[in-house]
C-alpha cells in the first residue's frame, strides 16, 4: 500500500508512552470494524468501508476481522460516526488502537441524527472519536489532505473503497432505453448540482430521468422531480443500473473532497456516467484519458452527448473506465490496503505494499 502524508511510525507514541497491542506469539491479530448504521446493508458507508471489507478477510488465519465493537479487538476501526456506547468502550480501552474512518466531513457539519441510544451531533462526536483515534483514514485523497492540514497531529492514510452493489465489470448498459439515472442521498449538493444536467436532458435530449432514493424526503425538496423518484433498495438500484442508457453523478463545489463511488458503481455497472470534476472522479477520467468529457458547462455536455453518441466510443469510454477503476477500487487492490495499514499498526513501522 502506497502511504502519502503522515507516517504511521511510531503511532503508539502520538498519546505518551507506547502501549503493547498484546498480541500472542502465533495468535491472530483481532481486528473488528464498528460502523454507527445498520442494517448495514441500507447504507453505503457500512457496506462499503466496513461489511464489505471485513468479508474479504473471511478465513484467513493471520488476521481475525469481524463486525461490530469487540472488547478483545487489537485494532477498531470506527467508520464515519461512533455510538455512544462504542464511543465509552474506545475511551475506556486505551489499549485498543483506533483507526477512525472520516468518509464526509461530520468535523464541521453541524447536524443531530436519531440513534437508538438517543440524539447524536455529528459535529461533537467526530471530533471526540478523532481526538481518541490513533490514525485517521480517508476514502479519497483530497478528504486526506484535508484532515493532514485540520488535524496534523493525527496521521491519515488514504484507503480505497470497493465497488458497491457487486465488483464485477458488467457489459455497456442499452442506449435506446433514453433513461437517465441518479441515484443517492440527496445531502450535501449530490442532486442539487446535479439538477441543471437533468433538466437539459429531460427538457432537450428526450431523456427520461429516474431517480433511486429515499421518496418521502425527495418528494419534498424537488416535487417537479417527485413522480421520477423510486424508492432505493438494492434490488431496485440494480435494475435500474441494468436499464439506464445514461448517469449523472456530481458534487457540490464545496465538497471536493467527495470519493468517486457513485461514478465508480455506475461505470463498473456499464452505465456511460456523465461526471463534473470533483478530483476524485477527475483524476480517474485524466488515466483512463477522458478529462475532456468532465461536465462544468453546458458546452461540455453537448460534447459529452456527441461524443457518447457514437456506439464504438460508447463502449470504449465504459471499457477504458472500467479497466482503471479495476486497478484502483477492485477487492484485490482494496484487500491489500487494509492489510498493509493493518501490518503497519501492528508493526508499530510505515511500511509500503
């Protein structure tokens, strides 16, 4: 694993004196991964950064990965929130090493969410969780950089996500079905930036939008797009992936730091994505040579349809796309990381992979 930004040498100094893991000569490094939502596979930072990845260690015998908060564990790895009750044990154990994976920017969104254990504010417990964490890990680069500057006293290591909804490349999706999809939470600008390329593609390009998410709270916000909305399930967002000819997926301006895991699931699903510029997606469209279909403007897009308009670059765009995000986000690639930011904890060295 390629490590930029801070070293994760001598991390067990960061708090004092250096505290032993414990670990029994020939035992299995106990690992478990405690996401805040469940079920976990109604959420994409649990599936993701959490289920997912623990099921690629299933078996192996160097490493025990499981889910949910153990005691025992080595190493936690707390994803995006910390409930009440993980937040107690991770400060009372101080044994434990917590890794904390930051996927938005709750250190500075000042929001309240229900919890089973009652209200929980975003902003407050993100900053106690890192303020216990003895390594912090982000799902993109930028975000990295972003908590290397706010919090230079903890390192941060970029970790990459897998493919969500299935890791296999699928074939090109059917262009005659003239749907456009989206999908998501609406939150944090990912449809509101998006709207401006679905009115253009509803209004002049004769393209059918749907949109997969939660209808109650869609319906709300963008009643001129509600009789478009499906409600999301996996099965529904599979389907729908299969059917659309088309994808929007874009980010707000102020939320740069955003992975590409949308535009990553949609392209892997075979659905040509129309993507703006956030360097994560940015930087996949300049490998895989295709900064040019970037959308910022209206210009832009008419050259992203005239372009997608010819089936032979259709198929290559989705092929080419599908080869790099392979090399960057398949289980392989994503097992490796966790497993050298795993020996390196354990190794108490920075260590490349």
């Amino acid at each position: 694993m390629r490590s930029t930004g801070n070293s994760i040498v001598s991390l067990r100094q960061t708090k004092g004196a250096p505290v032993a893991l414990g670990i029994r000569s020939g035992a299995a490094a106990k690992v478990c991964f405690a996401p805040i939502w469940y079920p976990l596979d109604n959420y994409a930072t649990s599936r993701l950064r959490a289920k997912h990845v623990a099921e690629l260690f299933a078996g192996e015998q160097q490493r025990d990965v499981r889910i949910g908060y153990a005691a025992d564990a080595d190493i936690v790895v707390v994803v995006q929130l910390c409930s009440h009750s993980n937040l107690k044990s991770i400060q009372s154990n101080r044994r434990q090493f917590v890794v904390y994976d930051i996927c938005d920017r709750f250190y500075e969104t000042d929001n309240i969410f229900p919890t089973d254990e009652g209200p929980l504010h975003a902003q407050a417990r993100c900053l106690e969780v890192i303020e216990r964490a003895d390594a912090l890990i982000a799902p993109s680069q930028r975000l990295r950089e972003e908590l290397s500057k706010r919090f230079p006293q903890k390192p941060c290591i970029y970790v990459p996500e897998l493919v969500d909804y299935g890791t296999v490349a699928h074939r090109l999706s059917p262009r005659a079905s003239r749907r456009v999809l989206w999908f998501g939470h609406i939150t944090r600008g990912n449809f509101e930036s998006a709207r401006w390329i679905l009115d253009r593609l509803r209004m002049h390009e004769g393209y059918t939008p749907v949109v997969v998410t939660n209808p109650t709270t869609f319906a709300d916000k963008y009643p001129a797009y509600a009789s478009f909305c499906v409600p999301w399930s996996p099965k529904t967002l599979s389907r729908e992936l299969a059917d659309a000819s088309l994808c929007v997926v874009t980010h707000a301006a102020e939320e740069s730091s955003k992975s590409a895991n949308r535009f990553v699931t949609a392209t892997m699903h075979g659905v040509p994505t129309l993507v703006s510029p956030t360097p994560a997606c940015l930087d996949i469209l300049q490998a895989a040579g295709y900064a040019n279909l970037a959308i910022r403007t209206a210009d832009d897009l008419a050259n992203a349809l005239n372009w997608l308009s010819s089936g032979e670059r259709r198929l290559a765009y989705v092929s080419d796309l599908q080869q790099e995000i392979s090399h960057r986000h398949g289980p392989e690639v994503v097992r490796a990381a966790y497993a050298g930011l795993f020996d390196m904890i354990l190794q108490g060295r920075a260590r490349a992979a």
